[in-house]
C-alpha cells in the first residue's frame, strides 16, 4: 500500500472543493435576491378585498381580520420622515 503514503496535496484539493460550494452556495443566493428583485409580483400576490369586520364574534370574523392584515400594504404609503419622528417619539 505504497499508494497512500505520499499524500501531499490533499490540502489544496480540500481547500479547491470548499471554494467551490462556498461560489456555488453563493451563485444561487445571487440568483434568487436577483430574480425577487426584478419581479415583485412573485413577493406580494395578495389582493384587496378582505375588509376587518367590526367586531371579531366567530371565527369567520377572526379570518377575515387576519385577511384584512394581511392585505394591507404597508410598504408603499410611508414617509421616512414621518416614519424617523414617531419612532424618536417613542424612545
């Protein structure tokens, strides 16, 4: 078994394959913020029907609540300012 008693080099073959998943983990990483970034409709799909009922009674009232939250959009209607002013309040 003479075979495996020169192992010089087995570090750089170590070192080329953790390089390797570490571009390829980085490639699909890439991908995917570049392909959210270009489509945003594959983020936010929800429509804007659900309206909050007055009072949660049921659990019918409880889903169209959470509807409700979760078709408003939150991201497209504020002021940083007005946003930075409220939360210093806060504090």
């Amino acid at each position: 078994m003479r075979i495996f008693r020169n192992q010089q080099g087995f570090g750089h073959l170590v070192l080329f394959l953790g390089l390797a998943v570490l571009v390829a983990v980085s490639l699909v990483g890439y991908r995917v913020l570049k392909s959210t970034e270009t489509n945003p409709a594959a983020t936010s799909t929800v429509s804007k029907s659900a309206v909050a009922p007055s009072a949660i009674k049921n659990r019918a009232d409880l889903v169209q609540a959470s509807q409700a939250l979760d078709n408003t959009g939150i991201d497209g209607n504020v002021n940083p300012s007005q946003l930075d002013s409220d939360l210093n309040s806060l504090l």
